[in-house]
C-alpha cells in the first residue's frame, strides 16, 4: 500500500488560528456570556484601547466589519453625497463599495506592480486633473496584501491638494513604513477583523483608528444612529457596532499578533529565498517597509497553469482579485477611471496568486510549499 498524499493545504485556514488560542478564547467568550452585556461594552471598551495603544493611535472605535469601517470613516473626515473618491483599481471590492455606501463616487487609479500600491504618479495626476472641478473629496490608500504603500510620496500629494486620507488597513495590521504603524497617517483609518485577517475574529468585526477626538465621536455617533445621546440622532447614521463576544475574542489574539505575524515574515523569507533560488521573482518589500504577509503574492504570467501546478503539489494557493474593480459587473462603464488608465492593476488580476502565509502552517507544510516552489 502506497502512503496516503499529504492533506492540501489550505490558502487560508481560520479554523488553526482559533486551535492555536482556543483555551483562552473559549474562556473570553464565557466571560461575556455570563457577563450578561452583548454589545458596546466593557469588552469592546477595553478592546479599543489596547487596539489603538497597539496600532499607535489615540482612538479606536470598533464596528461591524472593515467595510462599514471604510465607510464610516470617510463620513467621519467629511465625505458625502456626490463627492469624489480615489481608490486602487485593485483592491477588494469592499473598499469601492464602502465608498459607494458614503454616498460618493469612486475615481480608479492604478497601481505599481510591485507592491501593490497606489501608483503616487498617476495619483498625482489624477488630482491635478479632477481638483479643478472641485468634486474630488479623499483619498482611501490601500496597503493591498500587507505591504505598505508609498505613504512617503502619497502623503504630501494628498496633503498638498487639501483631500482626507483615508488608509484601507484591513490587510495591514502590524504594516509599518519608516517606522510608523500603517494606520497612523490617515485622518482616519479603517481596519477589518474579518477571521483570516492578520488580527481576525470569529464572525464579522472591524475597527477605525484616529487620532482626532473630534472624528473619534463623530464615528461613535454615526455606528449607532447618529446618536449623540440615546434615542436622539443629530446625523442619520447605522447600525455598525462591534459586539462584546467579537471584542473579547480580539483581546486574546491581539496579545498574539506581534509574535504572528513574525512567525508570517519567517515564513515569507524562507518562499523568498526558493523563489529567488528558482530564478523567480518574489513579493518586493521597499527599503524602509516593514510587511505584514497577509497575503504573500506573487505575479506570474502563466497565473492559472501554476495554480494547478501548485495545487497538484498539494499546495493550495488563491487568487485575489481575478478582476479589477471596473471590469466587475456592478462597476463596469460606472466608475471614474484616472489619469494614465488602470493597465497595470488589469495584469495583476490576470497573473497574482496568493501562496499560504497564516502563522499556524507547521514547518512541515512551509517546507512541501519551499519543495513546490522548487
Ligand atoms: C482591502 C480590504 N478592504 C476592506 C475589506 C472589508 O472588510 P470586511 O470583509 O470585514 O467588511 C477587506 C476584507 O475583505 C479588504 O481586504
């Protein structure tokens, strides 16, 4: 009898992170069911500070998940009803749609094909072009698959020009560029807790960071009805709150995610190096990054023929996103393209695959995914 193949494995695998912790998670939730207090309370509370202490903030305000938390956080810094906003043309479609959901108007801009950032070139462009006519409002700043744009270019366009910044950090807990945490350049900053992010729950959760006060109540207000105090809305808001299970199961992974997310960047170095050994190219990191790995992507041209390649390896590998945002059914011929078109965030859809990086993979697997890329 031949020995059984090993099992594949997985690109994601929320069910590890929730092995790996489950004793104090179990207890932490508990804690909140006995406590007899759901949501908004001393979970989420506490949950806030130690999330804006870790992230370098002076606020948090938690929400329902990192789409509303984009969205929330445009409202906050002032965007509304036919503003415009910029956004990577390759991103996931949650942040076009949060925008969309802030009652404004998405403008398309490509990316660099390297780290997947906002191309600050063609950004730049793009505001020259579209500030006269005086729609233009923000700018959401995706640090796609962990790695962090380039804050240090894009920053003092968006500034110069007078917009709000916004940072799309759902992929980016523990990013950092030149020493700072992504998340603490924006007016506001959104986060997700969606479970196979870097800091992840185990349902729907999410988080936006400021360091206004001002913005920090406007987004207290505006998560639950545009209460300024109860039963008496001054703003027309929603329901996004975060719940006290969600927050308490936060708190115990977030004592973790320093030590995560290093176990990623180990993982990442060791596919690093069989790549390059392979005569391949890997995920860049620009000198004065420091890259969270949510996801480690690589571009290759023959994307779907390596996937399966991959897969037969028993490696299983994903692709996010196969498309760009304005070649999807519910945006295409809608959104606003800027300056000098979108073709390069059109071939990392077409040629990006995502390879397993979550801390829990054992050694073993990390090595049959080094043996695979060999
Ligand atoms: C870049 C980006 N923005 C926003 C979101 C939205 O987060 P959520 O799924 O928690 O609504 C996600 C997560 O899917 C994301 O990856």
């Amino acid at each position: 009898m031949s020995p059984a193949a090993p099992e594949t494995i997985p690109a994601a695998h929320p069910h590890a992170a929730y092995l790996a912790l489950r004793t104090p998670i179990d207890a932490a939730i508990r804690r909140v069911l006995d406590s007899g207090w759901y949501i908004l309370g001393r979970e989420v509370d506490a949950f806030e500070r130690e999330f804006a202490t870790w992230v370098g903030a002076a606020h948090a305000v938690g929400v329902a998940n990192g789409t509303d938390a984009v969205e929330l956080a445009l409202r906050a810094v002032g965007v509304g009803t036919g503003d415009e906003v910029i956004a990577p043309a390759h991103t996931a479609t949650a942040t076009i749609a949060a925008i969309e959901h802030a009652g404004a108007i998405p403008v398309l801009v490509d990316i660099e094909a390297d780290t997947f950032g906002l191309d600050p070139e063609k950004l730049r462009a793009t505001i020259a072009a579209r500030r006269p006519a005086g729609r233009l409002r923000a700018v959401v700043v995706v640090h796609l698959y962990g790695h962090p744009a380039a804050l240090d270019a894009i920053v003092p366009i968006v500034r110069d020009a007078g917009l709000a910044l916004v940072e799309d950090c759902a992929q980016a807990h523990g990013a950092r560029w030149q020493g700072r945490g992504a998340g603490t350049f924006g007016d506001a900053s959104a986060f997700s807790f969606y479970p196979t992010k870097n800091l992840g729950a185990l349902g729907d959760g999410g988080a936006v960071v400021t360091d206004d006060a001002a913005t920090a109540g406007r987004l207290r207000s505006l998560r639950e009805y545009g209460w300024r105090e109860r039963f008496r809305s001054e703003t027309p808001g929603v329901n996004s709150r975060l719940d006290e299970i969600q927050a308490a199961i936060l708190r115990v992974k977030l004592k973790a995610l320093e030590a995560d997310n290093t176990r990623r960047r180990t993982i990442a170095a060791r596919y690093t190096a069989a790549l390059t050994g392979a005569g391949r190219a890997a995920p860049r990191v620009r000198d004065g990054a420091v890259h969270a790995f949510h996801q480690f992507a690589v571009l290759h041209p023959r994307r779907d023929a390596w996937r399966s390649a991959l897969l037969e390896r028993g490696v299983g590998a994903a692709v996010l996103y196969p498309h760009a945002i304005h070649e999807q059914p519910a945006y295409a011929g809608r959104v606003r393209i800027g300056e000098g078109g979108v073709a390069t965030s059109e071939r990392v859809c077409r040629e990006v695959l995502c390879l397993p990086v979550y801390p829990q993979l054992s050694d073993e697997q990390v090595q049959r995914v080094v043996d695979a890329l060999r």
